[in-house]
C-alpha cells in the first residue's frame, strides 16, 4: 500500500505518456489543431472522414514540441462520439 501522505499533490496526466505538471515545469505547450472548433483544416478532414490526414494534424503539434493535445469534436454538424470512434 502507498503513503498518500508521500505523493505530492502535481496535476498528473496520462494518455501514451504520463505527463507531471510541477511548480518547476513553468510552461506546458498544448497542441490546439486538433479542435474542430478552432481549426478549419481539421473540421473539414474530420467532416470529410479524412481519419489519416486529421491524425497528420495531430502528430505535427506533437512533432512541433506539444506536450497536450487539445482534441475536441464538440460542433453542431458533427457527431462526435462517431468521429472519435
């Protein structure tokens, strides 16, 4: 059993990696491409059923230094849990 009382109350994160937000990391660089609100590119893509050529969209943020990725499909003229399945 772990001593809750010895882990330190950081902003934990998961997804592929484990990402700890401390008083010391400063700044946290979030990928916003990936939000069909915020994008037009990766609306179309995604409204298009471009499912390859959004994720293109996805790994550039990463490969351009994105810790986070914002990802929303929340739009009117979407269905998002269908997108995202």
């Amino acid at each position: 059993m772990t001593d809750t009382a010895a882990i330190k109350p950081y902003l934990r994160l998961s997804g592929l990696e484990p990402l700890v937000v401390r008083p010391e990391s400063n700044f946290i660089n979030v990928g916003e491409r990936t939000n069909v609100t915020g994008s037009k590119k990766f609306a179309r893509l995604i409204k298009e059923n471009k499912y390859e050529e959004a994720l293109s969209v996805a790994r550039q943020q990463v490969e351009s230094g994105a810790q986070i990725l914002d990802v929303n499909m929340d739009d009117a003229l979407l269905d998002g849990v269908q997108a995202m399945s």
